[in-house]
C-alpha cells in the first residue's frame, strides 16, 4: 500500500517558505505545519497498529518484540525480486504470552535469540530462545529462566552487557520474596539454571535500560536511579559494588523519571534521558555529569517540554547525529559533539507529514550499511519504521 500526503502547490508554498524561513528552527526542521508531497510508502504487510517493544538481527534476519515474535530476510528483496516480508513466530505455551523485549545473545557457542515473554494476567511469564539458524518460523522453546523455572514474580526486560570480564544475558525480574522489589539476574551462558542475583540491583523499579563501556563499567537505568557497575558483576550480597549516581546529575528542584541510557561508542560519553525534556552528558561513564539546556531549549512543543525516551547514534553522512526518541511526538536529532540542534531540509522530507512525527518512540535499532546507517524506529501502536542515513534529509517508510 502507498500513501500519498497533499501538497501545498505553487506560488503560496513559496510565500511560505519564505516567511518561516525566519522562524525558530526546530531540530527536526522548520516547517512543521506544511504538508510535503512525498511518499510514505507502506508495501510490508506488517501491522501498522503493532506496538514494538524491541529489535535485533541474526542469522541474516531481522527480530522484532511485538506482542509476538516477528522475522523478515535483512535483504530487501527475495530471488524473485519482491519485498520480503515479515511471518509471526508461534509465542510459547499458552496463546495470552506476549513479548516486548528481545536480545541476541551467544553465550555456549550458538547465537540465539532470547526474548521476554509474560501472561496477560501477569502471573506466568519467562525468557525463550529462538534457533535463527533453523526454520524462521518457528515456535520459542522452552524457557531458559521464567516464573515456572526459577520463582520469580515477573519477568521484564532483556538485556546483553559485558562487565569486563564476561558477557552476559540480563533479565529485568520481580522478585517473589520482596514485595514490590526488583533486580536483576545474570548469566554467561543463557542456559537453564545458571542465572544468578546481580549484587546491589535490588530497588523498587525495574530497571528499564542498561549500557556499557569498553572498560567494562555497566550502568542500570530506572525511572529514579542510574545504577554504576565499574568494577565488574559481583553475586554476592555486596551492595556498595555498585553506585546511584542519579543525585549527582545536577537535579535542582525537579522529580524527572528517567527514559534511556546510552553510551556513545565513539566518544565515551554516557547519556540519560528524562521525561522533562532533559539530555543528561556524563564524563568517565557517569563520574560527572552536566544537563544539557540546548537540548532542553529545543525539546519543547506548545510550551511544554517532551517527553525524552530511547536515544542512538546514527552516521549522517559523515555527521554524527545524536537521535532522542519522545513520547508523542515523534523524535529530535541532536549533533552527537557537542549537542547544537540540527536542521534537516524539512521541504524534502517526509517525516514532518507523517504519523511517525506525533508517535511515541520505544526502540531504536542501527543496522550499519556501506551506504549509510538504516535506522528503525519502534513506536506504541503504530508499527515499525526504518530510514537510511546517508546524508540526505530522511525519507521514512512504514514497515
């Protein structure tokens, strides 16, 4: 399916433009109220309605989290020279599993894909594998660690990190044992019982995001607290391995949640996000902080901050861009150095005129090209997006 959006024609465009020419530039560009004649094009049959929780690749196929498990070739095309497409993975157990988060991970010499699944009464839940050297399709095997398997209340989200020494698959859980506590589990093989409690994880939220650096410090992200492993995993009871920096952020008089945590890979800078608008730049992984006002100055719509959630890096061309996803309203791309908003040509561009500009963005994925970064977008309930980064103003399509 192709969508085409109206355009506004001849001599009043030019008018236009010449007037908001003058205007307050945003950082996704400056015509914000203009419709574009561009293509939004739609051939995928994917759901458009898909809340996408999560995204990786292996094996030469995609993988999205999206209530269930989803697969399409990387290739765009198949022999036959049509879109290949995308084919639903049969959930585990009972039909009521559904997943948002997913990961790679290759912890016993085969790359598999782990994914978080839980019940819709949230009673049942557990992380499954899928062989994608084996038939796309297929059904997620039994659970490597779950409710049924290891006691825990609640499974949440997966994540991969390397403290320095190992790799690790991480599970986000509900402990069963503390009301309203969470932690966080680990293992270096992803296999049935070897997952151990994380040390100094336990707090009331779930940690909603990790990152790390080469050196092997890992942080831990919830809507309250940014968690600092610098000196390695421990699985004793030994809290003090690891730190809440979040007091140090340079918060006065504010209660932000915060949304993502990131590290630039380039330039070692470790960056969170909150839900006032806010881009929070830590040096030496998190030993100091500063808040970033540019970033703030331009995170506003109608007078009211955005909401600021997963962020990645993406290569422009030779730009380095950092791109903030929002709840809401869509995403802002930033210069990755030293934070000044930047300006896509809007009047050659698609986003501005599409759904993706008022959607509330959960995930990002980088797929890295010779031509350039293909970056995918994975909002609350309207599908998954992707454009190529190649210096040129971003053309989005709709998967």
């Amino acid at each position: 399916m192709r969508r085409y959006i109206s355009a506004v024609a001849g001599m009043a465009l030019v008018v236009l433009v010449g007037f908001l020419a003058s205007c307050t530039q945003s950082p996704i560009g400056l015509f914000e109220s203009i419709e574009l004649e561009q293509k939004i094009i739609d051939d995928r049959d994917l759901d458009n309605e898909l809340l996408v929780g999560g995204m990786t690749e292996s094996g030469g196929y995609y993988f999205i989290a999206a209530a269930t498990l989803w697969t399409r070739d990387v290739d765009e095309m198949d022999a036959e020279g049509l879109l290949t497409q995308w084919a639903s993975i049969t959930p585990p157990g009972a039909s009521n599993f559904t997943t948002s988060s997913l990961v790679t991970f290759d912890g016993s010499g085969t790359e598999l894909i782990y994914a978080a699944y839980s019940s819709q009464d949230g009673t049942e839940g557990g992380v499954y594998t899928v062989d994608p050297a084996a038939d796309a399709v297929q059904v997620a095997t039994d659970p490597v660690f779950g409710t049924d398997v290891d006691g825990v209340a609640g499974v949440g989200k997966v994540f991969v990190a390397n403290d320095g020494t190992d790799t690790y698959l991480l599970v986000a859980v509900k402990k069963s044992d503390v009301t309203s506590r969470y932690s966080v589990y680990a293992s270096t093989t992803g296999d049935a019982g070897t997952f151990a409690e994380v040390a100094g994880t336990e707090r009331n939220l779930p940690v909603i995001d990790v990152a790390e650096n080469a050196a092997g410090a890992i942080g831990f992200l919830t809507e309250k607290a940014v968690l600092i492993d610098s000196d390695g995993l421990d699985f004793a009871p030994d809290p003090t391995t690891i730190t809440d920096v979040a007091a140090t952020l340079g918060i006065v008089d504010r209660q932000p949640v915060f949304g993502g945590i990131y590290l630039h890979p380039a330039t070692g800078t470790l960056w969170v996000t909150d839900n006032e608008g806010y881009l929070y730049q830590g040096a030496n992984f998190g030993a100091t902080w500063s808040a970033n006002t540019a970033a703030h100055l331009v995170s506003t719509s109608d007078e009211s901050p955005l909401q600021f959630a997963d962020l990645v890096a993406v290569d422009n061309g030779g730009t380095d861009l950092l791109v903030v996803g929002t709840e809401g309203h869509g995403y802002r791309e930033l210069d990755a150095l030293d934070f000044s908003p930047t300006t896509p040509a809007a009047e050659v561009s698609n986003y501005q005129a599409s759904e993706l500009a008022q959607a509330t963005i959960l995930t990002f994925y980088v797929d890295e090209g010779a031509t350039g970064d293909f970056l995918f977008a994975g909002t609350s309930n309207l599908g998954l997006w992707k454009v190529l980064y190649g210096g040129d103003p971003p053309q989005w399509i709709r998967e």
